[in-house]
C-alpha cells in the first residue's frame, strides 16, 4: 500500500527515523498502528459507557420492548458486517 504525504511530513518522517535509527516506512507504520489503537480503544469505551447506562436503566426497570431491542440487534449486526467487510 502506498500512502501519499505531504513534502513537509515527508521531512520530518526522515529526520525522526534517523534519529532514532528507523527507517521512514517503519516509522509511518508504527504511527499508523497506534492511531488505528487508539482509535479502537475510543470505541471500546464508548461502547462500555453506553452498556453502562444500559445496565443503570435496566436497574431501575426502564427496559426496552422486543421491537426496540431487534432494531439494535440488526443495527449491530449491520455494523458487524460493515467492519468485517471494511477491516475496521
């Protein structure tokens, strides 16, 4: 894969990874790799807040009907798909 970036990031890449005796494609790919975690880790927590919330309401007996809950049942397996089909 190929990744086009601007001159200036370009430079700063280089300098970066010679100063830390990397190259500029390892360098790029361990950022790539931690943003990718990062990225997961911000949806891991929002999703656990919300299961959260859930779990508060159903505590205090505010539950959802069988209709509401198959709707987000096919909107999780929707996105399921999406990020299988997408790698995400």
């Amino acid at each position: 894969m190929k990744i086009d970036i601007d001159p200036q990031t370009e430079s700063r890449l280089k300098e970066i990874a010679a100063s830390g005796n990397a190259s500029p494609e390892a360098l790029a790919a361990e950022i790539i790799a931690a943003q990718i975690q990062d990225q997961h880790q911000a949806r891991y927590w929002q999703e656990r807040a919300e299961d959260m919330a859930a779990f508060d309401a159903m505590k205090k007996g505010e539950y959802i009907s069988q209709e509401e809950m198959f709707a987000k049942l096919d909107q999780l397996a929707m996105k399921a798909r999406e990020q299988a089909e997408h790698g995400g």
